[in-house]
C-alpha cells in the first residue's frame, strides 16, 4: 500500500504516518492480499458472474425489445438485481480504486470521536438498514407511477441505469467525503471547498428546495386522503398512536423500542381496520369526509406543532413506527412481485412517449421524464442524509461503498417494484387516477368517456368498472385521485390480493398502503420542518446571534412559522389550483431534488480535483453534467417554454390576457377567481424556478472554478488546501461488504483471539 | 424442539436483533460498553436518564429523512 501517486499533497498539518499500534493485528487486509484476492477469478466466480450477465441481458432483452402482448413482471426484477449487482461489483469498486481510495488503516470519526451517542461504531449491515431507512421515504414511490404516462420503459431505464452511474455515484461520493471530515454536513462542505459565494448560493438552494420538498409530498397525502373517510380516520389515529408510543418510551418502558413498536404496528393494523368500520357508519362518514383544502390546513397546522413539540413525543416514536412498515412493506412487496409475477400490458412507449401534453404531467420525455422520476435514480435529498448522520456511525472507512452505493442500489429497487405495481393495474384505469379533475371532469362516467377518447390503443374503460374499483377498495371514488400513492395502493391491493386475501382484502391492502405512505410523508414533513429551521435560524444567526441559540424560543417559533407557512402556502396553492396541482408541481420537485444533486455533485467534483484524481475526474463530471443539463433544460423549458402547458410564464400571459380581454372562463379556469388564481400561481411557480436555477449555476460555476484552481495548483506543484480530519490510526478492525472475503474472515478470526481488553479498547478519550 | 423449528427460531431472533439495531434499540447497551471502555470516571447514566437525553439532543439536532 506504499506508493500512491494520486494521494493529495497533504497540507502542512503534520499528519505523522498511521502508526498501527503493535499490540493489535493488522486493522486492514495487506493492500497485495486485498488485490489478489480481487484480481483471482476461480472458474465458479467466473461461472457466477458469467450467469448474472447472462440473465440480466435476457432481463433487458425482454423488456426492451421482445414486443409481445404482454411482458412478465419479474423480467424487471431480473433487469434490476443483475445490473445492480454488475454496478455494484465492478463501477463501484472502479469508484473506490480511482476515487475514493478508503484506507482501513484510518479511524473513522465513529472511531476517533467515539461519545457513545452521536459517534457511535454500528455494524456495517446494520447501518446499511438504517441508511437505507433514512433515504428511502415516500419519494421512489411516486415518481415513477407519474412518469409510467410514457410507458414503461423509459422510466425502467432511467432508474436503472441512472442509480448506477449517477444516484448511487453521488449517495456514495458525498458519505466518504463527509466521513474523512468528521461527519460535516453538505452546507459545511459547499462552503469549505467552494467558497463563501458558492457555500451561501449551496445553503438557499437547499432551505428553497426543502420547502418545495416538503410541500409537494404533502400535496401527495392531501390528494390521498381527499374525500376519504377511511384514509383521514386511519391516518388521524397515527397521531395518538404515535404519542401513546412516545410517552410509553419516556415514563413507562424507557429504551424497550422493538416492543413498543410492535405495539405501535398492532395499534396501526386495529386503526387501519377500525377505519373501514368507522368510515361505514352515517356519523364517521360524515365525521371524517373533508375537502383537500380542510385536510391542507389540517396539515399545515399539524405540521406547525409536530414541529415545535419535543422529539421524543411525535417525531422519535413515529419514526419507529415509519421504519418498521418501511422495512416490513419492502419485503413484503417484493415478495408479493415473486410470488404473484403479473403479467403487465403497458406498451414499452406509450402514446405520450413522443409528445409532451400528457394529462399526468406536462413535457417531452427529455427532459422531464428525468425529473419526474428523481428519487430512485438520482435524489439530490440523499447528499443531506448521507452527509452528517450516516458517516459518525461508519465502522471502517471500505463498508462507504457498501452502504452509500448499495443503500442507494435498494431505493432504486424500492423504485422499481413501485413501478411495476403501478403498471400491473389496467392502463385506463391509470389514466382515470392519475389525469386533473379539470380533464376527467370527476365522475365514473365523464372520465371514462375521456379515457376512452384518448385513443390509447388497448383502452376501453366503463364506468361501471371504475366505480368497482373505487368500491373493492373503499373508496367513494378513484376517478382523479392524482399524486401517486393512490395509484400505487390500487396496484399493490391488486398484487397483494392474489397473493393473500383475494377482492375481499383488496380494500385493506388499499389503505394500508395509503396509510405507510401518509406515515413516511408526514415523519418527512416533520423532519423537514425542523432541518428547515435550524438551517433558517443558523442563516439568521450570522445576523442577529440570538437566533443561533437553539433553545430560544420565540427564535424557534419564529423560524419554525416561517418555514410551515412557506411550504403551507405552496401546498395550498397546489390544492386550489385550477389546473390541477399535482401536474404542474410535480416537475418542480423533481426539478429542485435534481439541482440539490448538482450541487452535490458539484462540491464532489472540488473535492476530487483537490484531491489530484483529474484522470478519473468524468466519474464525477458524466452524472454531474447530465444532472445539470436534464435541470437546466427542465428549468429553461418551465421558464421560457411558449406552450402553456409547459411554461409557467406562457401560461400566466395567456391567463392575463383572457382576463384583460374581459373572459369568465379560460381552460380548465371556469371562473375570473380561478384565472386570478392561475395567473398567481404560474408567477410564483415560474419565479420559483428562475431562483432555484439561478442558485444552482451559481454553485455549478463556483465548482468548476475551483476545480480549475485545484488543476493550476496541481500542474504548479502547489498544494490544495485538504480539508479532510487528520488521519489517526485505526485500533479496530471489520470486513468491509456484506458477506467477508476470505482474507477478511482470516483477519477477524486473529482479531477473535485477541483478549477481551484489548479488543474494546477505543481511540476516542485518548486525546 | 425439532432442528428445524429451532432453525426458524434462531433465524426469527436474528432477525428481530437486526430489526432492533436498524430501530437503534441496543443504543443503550452500547452506550454503556463505551462507558464502560472509555474508563470514565463518574457512574454512566441510567437507562431511562439516556433515553431522556438522547430525545431530548434531538431536540435541537434533527435527523433528516428523506423523501
């Protein structure tokens, strides 16, 4: 491991060399070892490998080219896992070779600022859960059921091969970074490697792109949950469960988490249950039966006090509650896609493919199936998460790949399987949920008059059916139900009715799915609202410095209002608006998640070119450029686009106009009040993403700048200012992926040997 | 009991571990074992006061989860 001539010129901070303490075995495989075992291919490795491929092609030649009636679903979960696995294998490790360049010999800040509470060394397969729980939400589950609009395989594509060489690349990127800097935070790094311009343009991006962030998921529960007694009454419950939970942990059973949250699941199950019942009678029907606006205030208000009350109360124990669904449904999704294998007749491009005034979402296929399917493929939320958190508990700085690489492999899949469930429930059906009541005009009969007057080949929907569907899944009606989760809970009571239950358990399934997305979006929204606010209260810190003081109440309150009543006030503008909310907003999402993914991307490739690895540079540079021409094309469009159903502004000046020009009605608008609204609304969306670009070239240039810099400096022979922690010798030893290589297994057994005090020995009081 | 259902015992407790450790619910336990490790003079915290404390950090540091 002696000669590296990639490592960055290490500033004069006297870093001395890692002195491995001679007590101890080896706290890593010999680098000679390491490779070896790397470069051995054994006849079965090559038999293993060889089949993966194999299979994985066949996977993708089914989906891509086969043109048959139909295609099986498990073809996606083949195409999936094996190019997963092949990503896994060979570009991530490619990453880790050029790259990265961990050293097991290295304390991780787990290690070296070990507290026991915030540093703490977790075990790899542990974490990767934990990871895993902490980046997939809601998100993965949405965007892709939008985007099957253009079929299913663009989106199929996009997921896959994106996560792979972008996604993943980036998840994985900002947590090695983050871990070499004693767990910073992205705003932290933004401002180190690109400078006071580029950190403060990276910091109002980020509190910009929350606020979107956390608005348009709202949007997503409040269309779920819209004239739905059932879904208001079960998801209300998670409320009192979820503080019964918390008081539990605080005064009855402190620290019993695993008991407390089966409990908690078998509260949920009685609330999901008990909802059916209660929404059946006269009293809970009427009860329980709000208008979205009701239900956007209801959640505005929520929003505000979950977000001031303390954690333990409401955020901690739903959190617990939201994991363990997270973890159960994921298998029990994937199983159900094994098990049941639906047979799916989505044409692989649909119809609206090739033109850009689809009802689900308006726009051409490039760019804006890109930003329609962001989580799962490239989430730019996920630099937050694997910056700060994720890297003070990492044991070793190898198990980075496994976890930021293969944490972000899993979300892709999560993406998938949501995908397919989608795509599982007849095409017209699809188009009657998820098209603006402004286009279905609401009722079983009128929506099925205009899915069948799309002339989608293969469509011919009745109302009678639709109003089977709405009944076989409780409902009062699906027609227009846009946002996605209603649309993934249809497919997956189909898929999991087949697999346990039959038609008459179609309805729990329903809303048990609804219920685990409300469940991962609100403990989102709370999240949000407090990291929102920290941030706003540290911004307004550097001003007025009572405001940096966390427990200064009317300073929280203040920041706390500030926040709920952004997101609150684009959450009900997407409820109210005329042309339907979730179609207009939902590109914005995706717009902002992706710029956050530039800016990520863009502070790695400082860091990279600081470190010296200009050869390998376009790692970085492939998934950032596409990043920013996917969202500075999107954001172009959306800005100067001269088709209204594209451009924000080409439709407020057509709404202008019509109103100048003394009109009532306009569009889809039936009233002066909702053209008023129209007009107010494209102005802010528009203004919005001017601002949101406008940031992110900004932190794009300033990285280029310093990229720049850091290649001058390296061909002058000057150092680059590293501001990596100092390297301090590791006393610990683990493998580094999920299953040890032999020679890790051999290096555990000596650490097994050792005795029992000088294996707890810990580096961090030893200052 | 039968190889086989102890088996699926074995397998179900290792389950519900890694369950508990993705929850953070051994946070205590491995509190203590850094206390204990760490050679700290003063007795470690109990039980319901780390709990307490540990709450109450996020207070003022939030977790973020994503979307």
């Amino acid at each position: 491991m002696a000669s590296r001539p990639d490592e960055p010129v290490r500033a004069a901070k006297g870093r001395g060399p890692l002195t491995a303490d001679p007590k101890l075995p080896p706290t890593a495989v010999d680098e000679a070892v390491r490779e070896a075992e790397d470069k051995k291919w054994t006849p079965a490795k090559i038999a293993l490998w060889a089949a993966i491929a194999l299979l994985g092609g066949v996977a993708w030649f089914m989906l891509a080219i086969v043109r048959g009636e139909t295609v099986n679903a498990i073809w996606f979960v083949f195409a999936s896992v094996c190019t997963y696995l092949i990503g896994y294998r060979f570009y991530s490790k490619v990453i880790e070779r050029l790259i990265t360049k961990p050293d097991d010999r290295r304390a991780t800040p787990a290690e070296y600022k070990a507290d026991g509470k915030d540093y703490v060394r977790t075990d790899r397969n542990v974490l990767f859960g934990h990871h895993f729980a902490a980046i997939a939400g809601a998100g993965p589950l949405v965007g892709p059921i939008i985007a099957a609009q253009m079929g299913y395989l663009p989106g199929t594509i996009w997921i896959i091969i994106g996560v792979v060489l972008a996604g993943a690349v980036q998840d994985y990127l900002v947590m090695f970074f983050s871990m070499r800097r004693g767990g910073r935070s992205l705003g932290q790094m933004a401002r180190e490697e690109l400078g006071v311009i580029g950190g403060t343009a990276a910091l109002i991006a980020t509190l910009l792109i929350m606020v979107i962030i956390v608005a348009i998921l709202a949007l997503v529960v409040v269309n779920a949950l819209g004239e739905s007694p059932w879904g208001v009454f079960s998801v209300g419950m998670t409320i009192p469960i979820a503080l019964f939970m918390g008081v539990y942990l605080r005064y009855i059973r402190p620290g019993k988490i695993m008991e407390v949250s089966l409990i908690g699941f078998v509260l949920l199950m009685a609330a999901i249950i008990g909802g059916g019942l209660v929404a059946e009678t006269e009293w809970g029907s009427a009860f329980f039966t709000l208008d979205k606006v009701t239900i956007a205030w209801g959640l505005i208000v929520y929003g505000f006090i979950a977000a001031i009350l303390p954690v333990w109360l409401l955020l901690a124990p739903r959190d617990y509650l939201s994991t363990f669904m997270k973890i159960g449904v994921i298998v029990m999704l994937a199983l159900a896609i094994i098990v049941v294998r639906p047979e799916i007749t989505v044409p692989a491009f649909s119809e609206f493919a090739s033109r850009d005034n689809g009802p689900v979402f308006p726009g051409a296929l490039f760019p804006f199936l890109f930003v329609t399917i962001a989580c799962g493929a490239l989430s730019g939320f996920h630099a937050l998460i694997s910056s700060g958190t994720t890297p003070k508990l990492i044991e070793k700085e190898r198990q980075t790949r496994f976890i930021g690489y293969g944490g972000m492999l899993m979300e892709s899949f999560v993406a998938i399987m949501a995908l397919v469930a989608a795509i599982s429930i007849d095409r017209g059906l699809y188009f009657a949920m998820n098209a603006p009541a402004a286009l279905t005009g609401g009722t079983v009969e009128t929506a099925a008059a205009w899915v069948n007057g799309l002339g989608l080949s293969g469509v011919n929907v009745s109302p009678a059916m639709l109003a089977e569907t709405a009944a076989n899944v409780g409902e009062q009606s699906i027609v227009s139900r846009t946002g996605g989760a209603p649309t993934l809970a249809v497919g997956l009571a189909h898929i999991m009715q087949q697999f346990i239950g039959g038609t008459a358990l179609m309805a729990f399934w329903y809303h048990f799915a609804i219920m685990f997305e409300a469940l991962f979006i609100l403990t989102a929204v709370d999240a949000g609202t407090r990291v929102a606010r920290f941030m706003l209260q540290d911004s307004i810190g550097n001003f007025i410095p009572k405001f940096k003081e966390h427990s200064w109440r009317p300073g929280a309150w203040l920041c706390t209002a500030v926040m709920v009543g952004a997101w609150g006030a684009v959450l009900l503008m997407g409820v109210t608006d005329p042309l339907g909310g979730i179609n207009t907003l939902f590109p914005l999402f995706g717009i902002a998640n992706q710029l956050l993914a530039a800016i990520a991307l863009s502070v790695c490739l400082a860091i990279v070119a600081k470190r010296g690895s200009f050869k390998y540079l376009w790692i970085v540079a492939v998934p950032l450029a596409f990043a920013a021409v996917v969202t500075i094309t999107a954001s172009y469009q959306k800005i100067f686009s001269s088709t209204p159903a594209v451009g924000y502004f080409a439709n407020n000046a057509a709404f202008t106009k019509a109103l100048a020009d003394g009109k009532t009605e306009f569009g889809t608008a039936k009233s002066v009040a909702a053209m008023e609204a129209v007009v107010r609304n494209t102005a802010i969306q528009g203004w919005l993403s001017v601002i949101f670009v406008v940031l992110s070239i900004i932190v794009i240039t300033m990285a280029l700048v310093a990229t720049i810099k850091a290649f001058r400096n390296h061909s002058a022979g000057l150092p680059n200012v590293d501001n990596e922690d100092e390297a301090r010798p590791s006393k610990v030893f683990a493998p580094a992926g999920l299953i040890p290589t032999p020679a890790e297994r051999e290096l555990e057994a000596e650490w097994n040997k050792l005795p029992a005090e000088l294996r707890f020995e810990r580096a961090g009081h030893h200052k | 009991m039968s190889p086989g259902l102890a088996a699926v015992a074995t397998g179900f407790r290792g389950f519900a571990r890694y369950l508990g450790g993705v929850l953070g619910a051994d946070a205590y336990a491995k509190y203590l074992e850094h206390h204990h490790a760490a050679g700290h003079g003063e007795p470690p915290l109990t039980e319901r006061e780390f709990w307490r404390d540990r709450t109450d950090r996020q207070d003022s540091n939030p977790q973020g989860r994503c979307c």
